[in-house]
C-alpha cells in the first residue's frame, strides 16, 4: 500500500454559525497531543488519530441546513424496473449497434451547429441544478447522470459539490459518459469523502486500461485503510487504558464507516487484456462486490478471460456479473463452465452476443448439472448459436 499521504488534508466547512477546519497536521505534530504518556503508546496513538482524521475529511454540522425536499435521487435517465442496477447495458441502447435510441427530440430545423450548443448548455443547466440540490438537501440517495456527455472537467465540479454535501449518496449512475483515466482519481477522491458509496454505475465511458488500474488500486487501497482505522478504534474502545485517546479523536468519530463497494459496472470502457488481469486479481484479493458489470470488453485476449475466471473460483462474494459481447466464444465459455463448477456465490450470469455454439452449451449444460444444489437463477443467452432443443434443456437447469 503507497498512500503518500503523511497529513491530513485541509478541509474548511462553513455553515452559518459553525466553522471547521483541519489544519495540516503532520504526523510529527501529533505526538504533542500525548506529550504526558508513555513513549510505548505515543506511536499508536499517532496513527491512530491521524488515520481519523484523514477520512473525516467532512463533519456534520451543529445546525443542520434548511432542508431542500426537491427529491430524494437526481436523475437524469431511467433506470432498470424494479431494480438500483442497470442489470446489462440492454437499458443503454445508445451503443447497442441494432437498438433503437430511449427517444428522439424533434429538433425541426436546427443545424448540427446550432444543436450542439443547446446540448451543451443543457448539461451545464443539468449540473447546475443537480449542484443547488447536493448543497441544499440532506435526502439525495442515488446520483444518476447518464448519458449526458459529461467529461473530466465536469465531473471535477460536480465532485466538489458531492464531497461538501450532507447527503449520503449511496449509488453514482455515471453510465454512457465521457470519463477518462482522469476522472478514475476524481471519483476517488470523492468516494475517500463519502465512504458509504456503495454503487459505482460507469458503463461506456473511456477509462481503458490506465484508467481501470487506477481506479481499482485506489478502492483497495481506501478499503484497507479504512478497515485498519476501524479496527484501531475498536480496539481502543476496548481497552480502558485507552479510553482517554477517543476523547481527542474528532467530533463524530462513531459513525467512522469502512468503505466497501458493492456494485460496479466497467463494461464498455475500451479494456483489453491487461485492464481484465488487474481486474482478476483485485477480485482475488480484495473484492467484495456482488455485481460486476463487464459487457463490451472484446478486446481481451483468452489468457486473460482465464485469470478472471480462475479468480472467481476462490470469491465467495459476488452473486451477479455480465459479460455480454465479449466474443468469448466456445473456447472461453468452457473456461467459465469450469468456473461455475466450483464457484458457490454466482447466481445470475448474461452471456449474450458472444459466439456460442452448442459445443460451449454443453459446457455450460455440465457445469449446472454439477452445482445442482446452488443452481443459477438467471442465465441469458441471447442472440447466440445455440440449438432451440440444447436451450430448452439448460433453461429447465435455471431455477428461477
């Protein structure tokens, strides 16, 4: 782990008779506030105090602002029925090559340089609005802001609003957007301020490989931290020789919150081989997601679809994953009947569009059969080379 962090980063709240501020302090200057103990403990103390302090980066305020009950999600598209995940990039039909568009304005007349403006002054709007309402209102619950063009430098503004708000956003719906490799450390730095992010929705956007390795080291990184201050609190709560450090930690320090990811959806963002392989090992290692989205991720190269499945054999976590149109073909869906023979948490799988002939079904008809005790409960097949009769039969396999 290489945070590179050895302070507390500024962080300034006003409020309207309350006033925040966390100064730079380095962690030499905090073995002053234990000048009186023992040197054996200063140093425990130290870190602990100074890993708090790092993910208190925002403290609620004594007077609560005037609620804003505009609406409990900002939302800017539809979402699946029924459901806080967009299930497979089917809802998104704006890359869907044979899809039909959610709606089309009537533009009349207008020119292709007159509309492009009216788009991007409707996006600015968009964000402006969504900005008054994260700064006015504590009840926002889902951020949803899908294709709508926005890129790195719009999302570094409306990061800024996010982190200083009162809400607890609990899913960020960027789908169908324009964010690079970039705004992996913008949306980062945003989830070490809003830990309670559970939900991370950024299908068909440009992360690419960079951008993917970015962003998974830095939620394991967040994730271990996190976890190591959790449990120096708990320790301290727990030994009464410790019980005056809790004092000097910051107001609020008992709603601390380990962060923990559970929905995340990179499909579509121009991975290829290597981007699949850091993925494999962060779901070895450090995952503890229920649903991964990786549809559209073609361009990686069998041995790396291995050491993704491979990596599933050992996670005991994840319950959902899509892996539409990733031309797996028969060669790479015998590699994830292999994996669904010793894997006991998947229950829904989406292989649509992938090139399946009946040799691959009859891999995936002898992988069901061998985990009848933990049966699927979804599994799509759409728009493949598989026989109606072969079809029938692992359908009567999916226990829905």
């Amino acid at each position: 782990m290489t945070s590179g962090r050895g302070y507390a980063d500024i962080v300034h709240t006003d409020t309207h008779d309350h006033t925040i501020t966390f100064m730079n302090l380095c962690a030499a200057d905090l073995v002053s506030l234990f000048d009186e103990r023992p040197m054996s403990q200063c140093a425990a103390y130290e870190e602990i105090v100074l890993l708090c302090l790092i993910f208190f980066h925002i403290l609620y305020a004594s007077k609560v602002l005037e609620r804003c009950r505009l609406q409990k999600r900002l939302s800017s598209g539809p979402r699946a029925p029924g459901s806080d995940v967009e299930l497979s990039p089917e809802s998104d039909t704006a890359l869907q090559p044979q899809g039909e568009p959610e709606e089309e304005e009537d533009t009349g007349s207008l020119s292709p340089e007159e509309e492009e403006p009216d788009k991007e002054q409707e996006l600015q709007e968009q964000l402006d609005a969504m900005m008054t309402v994260l700064s006015t209102s504590d009840e926002v619950e889902q951020l949803v802001l899908r294709n709508t063009g926005l890129t790195d430098d719009l999302l570094l503004r409306l990061a800024g609003a996010l982190k200083s708000s009162l809400s607890e956003v609990g899913l960020l719906n960027l789908n169908l957007n324009l964010i690079g490799p970039y705004g992996a450390h913008i949306l980062l730095d945003v989830l070490r301020v809003k830990p309670q992010v559970k939900g991370l929705h950024l299908f068909g956007n440009k992360l690419r490989d960079h951008g993917v390795m970015t962003l998974l080291s830095g939620l394991a990184e967040l994730q271990e931290q996190t976890e190591r201050t959790a449990a120096a609190i708990q320790q301290a709560m727990l030994l009464p020789s410790e019980q005056n450090m809790l004092l000097q930690l910051p107001t609020g320090w008992r709603s601390f919150r380990v962060f923990t990811l559970l929905e995340l959806d990179i499909g579509g963002n121009g991975l290829g081989s290597e981007g699949v392989k850091l993925l494999a090992s962060y779901l070895r290692y450090h995952s503890y997601l229920q649903y991964l989205g990786l549809a559209q991720t073609s361009a990686a190269d069998l041995a790396a679809w291995k050491e993704l499945f491979e990596s599933l054999k050992v996670n005991t976590s994840l319950t959902q994953i899509i892996l539409d149109e990733n031309n797996l073909g028969d060669p790479g869906v015998r590699l994830l009947a292999d994996t669904l023979k010793e894997n006991t948490s998947l229950r829904q799988v989406d292989l649509d569009r992938n090139g399946i002939s009946d040799v691959g079904g009859n891999d995936l008809m002898g992988a069901l059969l061998c985990r009848a005790r933990l049966p699927l409960r979804h599994l799509s097949l759409q728009e493949n080379h598989i026989s109606a009769g072969l079809m029938s039969r692992i359908q009567e396999e999916v226990k829905h």
